[in-house]
C-alpha cells in the first residue's frame, strides 16, 4: 500500500523536499500543504545566487555537503534545454573591500575562483582594493519554483493550500510530515532560536549591467537578475518590519551608485522586502512525538537563513532519506 507524506511549504525548501522524496522513495503519495505559493514566498523575492552566505553556525561541513550537492545539480540543469524555463543561468560576481578578503571554504565548488590583483580592482571600483572573482549559479525561484512544482504535479504530486496550526493536527491522516516552513516554524514547533533576517530589495531596470558586484565594506550587493537587477544589502537581524524604509533605501542606493554610477539612470521596476528564516542552525533531523496513542513521525528542514537556494537540494536529499528511515525503508 503507497505510504502517504505531507510537506510543509512551497517555498523552494518545500518544493525541492516534495520532488526528491516522490522521484526517490517507491510506492508514496506526496502531498504538499502550503499558505502561500509561488510568487508569494520568501524564496520567490530571494536573488537565488549560490553562495553560501548568513547560514550563522550551520557547521562547514554540512555547508560544503549541501552546498555542493546543489552546485551539482544546478550545473546539471544548466546544460538542459529545461535551464531557461526553470530560471537557472551561470553569473560572475566580484566581492570587493577596502580590506584584505580571506578565501572561502566553498572556493574549490565554483568555477574560476581567484583572489584578483588590487590593480584590476581599483581600476573598475576605485574606492575599493582587494577582491575575489567566481563564476556561479543563479536560479530565480520566480521560474525556478512553478517549473518544480510542474514537475512534481506531472508525477501525480498532490498540492492542498492550507494553514496548518498544529502539526498535532495532522496525526493519523500521514505517515510522515517533513516541516519546511522556514521562519513560520517559531509559531509551527515553538523554535524561538528562528530570528528574521531582514532584507530590502529595490529591483531596477539596468540591463547594461551584466556582473555581480558584492561591496563588502559597504555591504550592498548589486544582481543581475533575467528582468532587472536586483540591489540589496543584508543583514538586519531581528527586524520584522516588511515595509520598505525610504531611508534605508536612500543609503542602499547611494552605495549602489558608488559601485555603478551608471544606475543613476536606471529606473524602478518594484521595492520588496524579504524575512530571511535565521536560526543559529539550519535544523534538517527526525523527530518522532507521542500523541495520545498515536505517533506523528516528523522531519525538520527549515532554517536556512540566507542560503536556502544554495543549500535546497542538497538538504532535500538529506531529508528523503530521513523520510525513508522512518518508514522503514533505509
Ligand atoms: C533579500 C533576500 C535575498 C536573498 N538572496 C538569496 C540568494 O541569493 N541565495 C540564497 O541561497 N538565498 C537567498 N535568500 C534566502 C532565501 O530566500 C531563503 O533561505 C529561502 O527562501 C528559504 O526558503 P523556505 O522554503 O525555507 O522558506 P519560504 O520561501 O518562506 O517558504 C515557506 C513556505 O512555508 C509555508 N508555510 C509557513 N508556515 C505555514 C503554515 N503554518 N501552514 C502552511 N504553510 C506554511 C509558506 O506558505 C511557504 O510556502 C535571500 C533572502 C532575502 C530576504
């Protein structure tokens, strides 16, 4: 008899958790329930650029697991005609800083990673000195989230839109229940270590622009995106506000136009604010809970702060397996 799991969220935690489990496990039902979807999500304002970046204490290994699993598969989708539905493009970027930059521990993932000569640097950004240059991923979950979720329906995946208060309530309608809810998971499973990571976000019309610039002095990132360039900058930690701050817009920009003066001309296309889900941890293991008489057997995979998109296949696998474990099928 199939065995019948629910997923959590449609973000693209969720999502990729929902296809790997229904393309890896025989004989399931997948459901996902979801309160909100594709272009609703946090995932769908992210930029989708693969770097690991504001993932807190998450251990290194587990970063450079994740992370290079998802390299992998990305630059697998890349060499498919899939490549352009879905959103995934390979993108260059330079990190620049009026400091030193140390070489980072996912340096040996990406293509062409080198620490480039101060000389080059200053030409192009002159208030800045040193810098490193990679070519990566970018998968635009505005594409990359309905082509998934295509896939996982073309495979008889069941998709229920729904708020779930409890996942007390669920008990006995599901063998298994994998949690991706990412910064909801603080009210879903009382997880008071998630924290907002807040971000704003002006995407402009600049199509000249074709790099990937990340000031890290300034920290302001500006990102080439398929429509528009997205330009941001990270972490306020613990802020839940979702409105846009016109001051903190005019610092952005300011900082922007530091980088590219040209994005003088450039205009509006639309202001977003994102919540990052910050843990100190991205928390992906089982849980088995007592109900009454009942067990409800639970994976947890949320958490991801700033490097969901970098780290969602690799944790999908991880968690397809520990689905597999607890219906007995390891
Ligand atoms: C400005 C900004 C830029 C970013 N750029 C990048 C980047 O370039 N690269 C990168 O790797 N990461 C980036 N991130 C981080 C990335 O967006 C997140 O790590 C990722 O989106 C987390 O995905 P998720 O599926 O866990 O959460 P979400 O996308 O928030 O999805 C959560 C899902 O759970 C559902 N849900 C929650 N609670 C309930 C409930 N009780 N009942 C039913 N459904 C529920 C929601 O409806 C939703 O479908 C960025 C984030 C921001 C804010």
């Amino acid at each position: 008899m199939a065995r019948n799991i629910a997923v959590i969220g449609a973000g693209v935690i969720g999502l990729a958790s929902a296809v790997n489990i229904l393309e890896e496990i025989p004989n399931v039902t997948v459901t996902v329930l979801a309160d909100k979807f594709s272009p609703n999500t946090t995932s769908d304002g992210a930029a989708g650029f693969w770097e690991p970046h504001a993932a807190a204490d998450t251990p290194e290994h587990l970063q450079r697991h994740w992370g290079e699993v998802t390299f992998r598969h990305l630059e697998a989708l890349c060499r498919t005609e899939e490549s352009s539905v879905a959103g995934v493009t390979t993108l260059s970027a330079y990190h620049i800083s009026k400091e030193p930059i140390k070489d980072e521990f996912w340096a040996s993932t990406v293509y062409n990673y080198r620490q480039v000569p101060t000389e080059e640097i200053s030409r192009q950004y002159p208030h800045a000195k040193y810098g490193i240059f990679f070519t990566s991923f970018l998968a635009e979950c505005r594409m990359y989230l309905p082509w998934l979720m295509r896939r996982f329906k073309e495979q008889g995946g069941k998709v229920v839109n729904k708020h779930v208060f409890n996942l007390e309530e669920l008990v006995g309608q599901y063998d298994v229940i994998v949690n991706c809810t990412g910064l909801h998971s603080r009210s879903l499973v009382s997880d008071d270590s998630m924290q907002p990571i807040r971000g704003q976000v002006v995407r402009v019309k600049a199509p000249w622009l074709k790099h990937f610039v990340y000031d890290v002095t300034a920290d302001c990132a500006v990102i080439p995106c398929s429509n528009n360039v997205l330009i941001t900058a990270t972490a306020e930690i613990g802020n839940w506000n979702t409105e846009p701050d016109p001051e903190y817009r005019k610092k952005l920009w300011k900082s922007c136009c530091t980088i590219f003066p040209s994005l003088k001309h450039a205009t509006v296309d639309y202001e977003w604010v994102g919540l990052r889900p910050g843990r100190p941890s991205v928390r992906l293991e089982k849980e088995i809970r007592k109900v009454k008489d009942e067990y409800l057997k639970i994976v947890h995979n949320y958490g991801h702060g700033g490097a969901g998109i970098t780290f969602h296949w690799g944790c999908a696998q991880d968690t397809t397996a520990l689905v597999a474990e607890l219906l007995g099928r390891k």
